[in-house]
C-alpha cells in the first residue's frame, strides 16, 4: 500500500500518465500521481498546531483472489462475485474497501468487515446496498486503505510521541479522528511500548482504519513540519460520501486539488439542519467544522443560502479545504444516514 507516513497542505501533484499503473497487480488506465504534503509545526512546542488530514490518491489492494470484477449478487449489507477465490476473512484484517467503478453507486468507497471466498460483507452505516442504488453487475475494485500506523509511521516519520502521562499531559502529537463504532478517539504514539495507543485504552491501536473518503485532524506539539511523497492512482470519477444524521464524522477532501467547504454539498443533503428551517438555531444546527487560512479551528453551519462561521456573520462558503485535508461534521438529526455524491472537479 501507499506508504502514507504524514499528511497535509499540498505541496504538488504531479500526473505520471494516463494509462500508467503504480500497482502491477492492478492493470488500471487511472492516471498516477505523487503528492508532497506536510503536517504543520507547533510555534513553540507547547500550544497545538491542528492540521486536517487525509490519505492522498488510491492504491489497489494486492490480496489474494479477484481484486477487480462485476458483483453477481448483492444484499443488504453484502456483494458477491462468483469464483472471487478469496480466503475467508482475508480482507476484512488487510484494510480493504470496495470502490464501485459503475452504476448507480459509482464512486462510492465501503469498508470491508468480513469476507467468505467469494462474498464480501461491507459497513454500510445501516444503509441497504440494494434501496440505494446498488444492483447486479456493478463494477468494482479493491482499494487498499490506511491505518493509524500506516497513515502516521512512528517516531522514525517524524511522529512526536511519549508515554502515557506525557500524553495525558499534552507532550505528545495527538491524532482525531471517528472509530468503527463511530465514536470520536484521540490517539497518540507510545514510544514506551512502540505502539499507537488511545486515550483511554492500553492495547494496540495501529490498526485503527482510515478510509479513502475518511479523514483526521492532526495536532502538532513538535516545533518541526511532517513532511512525505506519496504516489498513487489518482481518482478519475466522483466520489460519494455515506453521511450519518446524527454525531461526528471526519470526512476526507479525496480528489488531489484544492476545494472548499461548500464543494462537499453536504448542505443539499435532506436532513442537512441549517439556520433557516423551523427551530433550529446555530446550537443545534449540523456544522463542518476545520481550519481556517490560519490555522485555527473553526466551526460553519449553513444559513440556508451561505455557510457562516459561528460568531461572524459573513459568507464562508471558500474555506479552503486542501489537497489531503478534511472536516469534520457534527450532526443533530435522526434516522439514516444520507449519501452525498461530489464530482469529479477536473478533466483527464
């Protein structure tokens, strides 16, 4: 997989070629790319720098049996492609997701969470594969993801680390993001025990999934930059979001140039709470919450007609949102959860 070792603010994409292929497993026309991004500093190794992360550009996964191929059945929760020859359970312990490539769930990336030889089980957030819109003969990929310890490295990356009391005493780097469960974990390196450890909890944490549509907010204690170059496949159509209704999620920007808060569209979205509609207020109306130009963190709700920022009344729709950056939404509503679908912002 992409050796994804620290992320943010981009630095350059450069594109390989538009038939070329990072993963000689993979015999893919998507173009391929590299990216050099950077985790910002500290200003004094006391106050936390925050940066929004994401994984940058695809990488096929490399297991084995069918990593590309038409689903030949397709469930609530789970796909099937027939003589796929996977070995059970493989792909649920390898962070693998499924890309659909065709139909109407094109460019949507599901974790997969159990596997037999030839059907794949998918997290879904409650909803059903087949009511929105999936169908037999969907094209789709294996998409290898990140984790923790894939994503960030260790102390020989550039990650700050310490024990468990340095942690607790805020000395150590600090790593947001939602878990499986979707619940919102901080996680730091222990360099006591050379593992990625959450608070709260003493077992190893490096597995932690981060998809290819999933992000993080990174907090920086140390006073030098994170930097790496990472390649991959760069994506070629849109992407579509699984949103829940209700909690936190952090969501990655995905395509490898510069966007915004309004690009994501999550105000569209049915459920989407905004200022305008009977009884919510700015309390209790979803919000995207990032950095602004500056680097402090700052919380958005829509008004209806344009996202404002909590104590300013201006438009905020061009907030930028990165190459490798992310958000994070917080939602107030119920019920399922909604998928918002963003295209693709420029041509190959």
């Amino acid at each position: 997989m992409k050796p994804l070792t620290s992320i943010l603010s981009i630095a350059a994409i450069v594109l390989a070629g538009t038939i070329a292929s990072s993963h000689a497993q993979n015999a893919t026309t998507d173009p391929v790319g590299f990216v050099t991004t950077t985790v910002r500093a500290s200003s004094n190794g006391i106050a936390y720098s925050a940066t929004p992360i994401s994984p940058v550009l695809l990488a096929a996964s490399s297991v084995n049996g069918t990593t590309t191929g038409a689903t030949t059945s397709i469930g609530d929760t789970t796909i099937t492609i027939a003589s796929a020859g996977w070995t059970s359970n493989q792909l649920s312990s390898s962070d693998v997701n499924v890309l659909f490539k065709s139909g109407n769930l094109t460019g949507l990336i599901v974790p997969v969470t159990a596997n037999t030889a030839d059907t794949l089980t998918l997290a879904t957030e409650g909803l059903n594969l087949s009511s929105i819109g999936g169908a037999v003969g969907d094209s789709i990929q294996l998409i290898q993801g990140d984790t923790l310890a894939s994503m960030f490295g260790d102390a020989t990356n550039g990650v700050f680390g310490g024990n468990a009391t340095q942690f607790s005493a805020s000395q150590t780097d600090k790593v947001t993001t939602t878990d499986s469960s979707g619940t919102v974990r901080v996680y730091y390196y222990n360099t006591q025990f050379s593992q990625w450890r959450r608070s709260g909890s003493s077992t190893d944490q490096g597995a932690v999934r981060i998809s290819p549509t999933a992000g993080a907010f990174y907090s920086r204690i140390s006073t030098s930059n994170m930097t790496t170059t990472t390649t991959g496949n760069v994506p070629i159509a849109q992407v579509k979001y699984i949103v829940p209704t209700s909690g936190s999620r952090y969501f990655a920007r995905y395509f490898p140039t510069d966007g915004n808060i309004n690009d994501f569209g999550f105000q569209s979205l049915p459920g989407w709470r905004s200022t305008n509609q009977s009884g919510v207020t700015i309390a209790t109306a979803d919000k995207i919450v990032t950095t602004d130009s500056g680097g402090t963190i700052r919380t958005y709700y829509y008004d209806g007609t344009v996202w404002k920022r909590t104590g300013s009344s201006s438009a905020q729709n061009s907030v930028a949102v990165s190459v490798g950056g992310s958000v994070q939404t917080t939602r107030f509503g119920s019920g399922n959860a909604e998928i918002a679908t963003v295209s693709l912002p420029y041509s190959l």
